[in-house]
C-alpha cells in the first residue's frame, strides 16, 4: 500500500470521526428536577467525545411523544412503550393523530418507579388517607400523574382526594411548606425530588399491599429501606418500562455511536448512580417500535439479540 493511499485512508477516517463527534443530537427528557432528567445529564456526559447531545427539560412523555413528528433530524425521547402503541393506534390522548409510525427504538433506560410521598406528621399511613387531603398526584401531563389518578380509581378514591394540579417543581417547597401533605413523582430510585424532600422534612413512602396489586396496572417493585433518609422499610410499589426513542430521521451512525456508547458506558454510570445497574438487554423484549439501523448494528456487533418483533 502506497503513502498516498495510507494518507488518503487517514484523512477519510479522522473526518468520519470528526464528523461523528460533531453530531448534534437533541435528547427530550423530564422535569428538571426528576430522575430522568439526571439520566439525560449522565448520558450526554458519557458521550461526549462521540455525540454532542443536548438535554431539553420536558413536560412529560405524552410531550415527548408528540413532539416526534414534529421534530426534524436527530431527536431522541424518552418513554414508555405503551405511550408509542397509543400514539400508532391514534388512541387517547393521540386520538385523530397520525405520523407515529416513524419512531424507532435505540435502548432501554431504568424503569418508572412509582413514589407516593407524604410528610411523616400528615397522618397519612395509606392511600386511604390520603381522602380529603390536598395531594400533589405529579406534574401536569406526566406519566406518575396518570399513573396516580387510574391509582386513585382502582382502589377507591377517585373524586376523594383534594388532587392539587401543580408542576411537579412544585412539590418539594409544597411539601416541605405543610401546603400538602405530600406528591406523587415517577422515577427511578433513588429519585432527585424525593431525596430533595427527605432532607427537608421527615417524610414516608405509601406502599402498596397484595390486595392493592391485583387491582393497579404495573409490575410489582420493591423500594429498599434505605434509599431515602428516614424510610427504614421495604416499601412495595408499581413500575413501568422506559425506552429512549428517536425516529426514522435520525443519522445511522449517530444512532450507532449513542446506542453504543451507552451500553458500553452503562457500569460506569452505574458507580455513579445505581439505577443503571438494573438496565439488561434482556429488557430489549420491552421495545415497542422497530430498532433503529443504526442501533442494530451496534446490536449485531455485540452479539444482543433483538426480538423479531423489533427488527
């Protein structure tokens, strides 16, 4: 091989990393003060280098979601899976909505957590309780406030609770005021907020029972006693798998170099916040959209299998 050529090859290999490197990606997250957000933070960090993300603050999934069709070039998002087969099927919130079918799948980030939060001097000791109390139940249009309210329902208190409709920001100085007597947020454990309001007055998380479980939509998870200053008990609660998203428009290697770059990434994040600790491939099988290409050829390279119904 001649000189010219090895510098010809040099020079296109430095400018496809140069070019990679310079790939903008925009990455909806969550409130700013939610788990999630944190996530964002961490994860743009870890790319650097490879992907110049940028992290918007978010109003909630549904936000997220109806952003996709909007947005041009390399957008990511975050949420559930349920949130993009209500969104291709034109339902709920999405009724007479179409253009859903360009979401593509990248990875699986920690599940929702449900947290139900109240002062330890409320009184409140069970969602029972909680009736004829003021109760933020999450941020406006988030998942934990839809969660919370279809809560509410299934075990009997919906129209019961003095639901106060506030941004989830809104909620620590709330309850750390005696304004309410606690909020609801989703997020991974151990959750900002939660930690923000544990500091700042004695607090208690609401656990569900074995009766309260047959009756919830979710996947039964337990809270280690620990995680949150002054809650010394398991706490038994619900969660929800989270996906982060992008769409048909988004570059193939940008798709490739941040699906890679994360996984790889992903136990040294977990040093720094263990909530990454519980993210598996085995979690690919949550999906819910086709993969991306350029995600599934990180995947073929490092051997995951992606379930046919992805593909």
């Amino acid at each position: 091989m001649n000189k010219t050529l090895i510098a010809s090859l040099a020079i296109v290999a430095l400018a496809s990393t140069a070019a990679v490197a310079d790939t903008r990606v925009t990455y909806k997250s969550a409130k700013s003060t939610s788990s999630y957000y944190a996530m964002a933070v961490q994860l743009s960090e870890a790319v650097k280098g490879k992907v110049d993300v940028t992290v918007e603050e978010s109003q909630g999934s549904v936000q997220n979601v109806k952003e996709a069709v909007r947005r041009t070039g390399n957008y990511v998002f975050t949420s559930p899976p349920s949130l993009i087969k209500l969104a291709q099927g034109g339902k709920k919130m999405f009724e007479g909505e179409t253009g859903y079918a360009v979401v593509r799948s990248l990875f699986p980030i920690p599940s929702l957590t449900m947290h139900w939060v109240v002062r330890q001097d409320s009184g409140v000791m069970s969602f029972a309780d909680l009736a004829g109390k003021k109760f933020i139940p999450g941020g406006k249009g988030s998942f934990g406030q839809r969660q919370t309210m279809s809560t509410f329902e299934a075990l009997g208190l919906a129209g019961k609770v003095d639901v106060v409709d506030v941004e989830l920001n809104a909620a620590v100085p709330a309850i750390k005021n005696n304004q309410v007597v606690g909020f609801a947020t989703a997020g991974s454990y151990p959750a900002p907020n939660v930690t923000e309001a544990a500091a700042s007055v004695p607090i208690r998380l609401l656990g569900l029972s074995a009766a309260d479980l047959e009756k919830v939509k979710g996947d039964k998870l337990v809270i280690p006693a620990g995680t949150y200053k002054g809650v010394d008990q398991d706490t038994t609660t619900i969660s929800l798998p989270v996906i982060a998203y992008t769409t048909d428009k988004m570059d193939d290697e940008a798709a490739y170099q941040l699906t890679k770059t994360y996984w790889e990434g992903k136990a040294a994040m977990a040093k720094a916040n263990s909530w990454w600790g519980g993210v598996t491939p085995a979690m690919l099988t949550n999906l819910g959209a086709k993969v991306h290409p350029g995600a599934a050829r990180y995947y073929a390279e490092a051997g995951i299998t992606v379930p046919d119904a992805f593909r």
